[in-house]
C-alpha cells in the first residue's frame, strides 16, 4: 500500500512540474512582450518633449495613443 501511495505521488509530483514548466514559459513570454510594450509607449510618448518634427498622420496615431495612455478611453462626461 505504502509503494502505491509514493508512486501517486510520484506521477502527480512529475504531472504538476510540467504544468508549472509549460505555464512560466508561456507566461514569461507574455510578459516580456507586455513590458517590451510599455517600453515602445514610452518613446512615443516622449516625442513631443524632443521636439521631432512629425507629419499628421503620425500625429493623429499619437493622439491616439495618449488618449489610451492617459486612461482617456471613455467620456467621463457621458458617465456622469
């Protein structure tokens, strides 16, 4: 009894390292192109303090992009 008791655990000690495995792979890489992300925002969000010169569709893409940035996503106007 004792040896079906230690080969469960066993199997389940070996079954729940490969989860563990496969989910930090998934979710390092996940949050890798999270932060890689946050870093791109920044640059963009800093252009304007580097005065680059930048034509007008660059700047309405930017314009979007603040407004996500600065959490402006919905009129608070609207809600109230």
């Amino acid at each position: 009894m004792l040896k079906a008791i230690s080969n469960t655990l066993g199997q389940g000690s070996k079954t729940f390292f490969w989860i563990y495995l496969i989910c930090n792979i998934l979710f390092g890489f996940a949050l890798g192109m999270l932060w890689g992300t946050f870093q791109t925002l920044q640059i963009i969000t800093s252009m304007p303090l580097l005065k680059v010169k930048m034509p007008p569709n660059v700047l309405e893409v930017f314009q979007g992009f603040s407004d996500i940035i600065n959490m402006k996503i919905i009129d608070t106007k609207v809600i109230y």
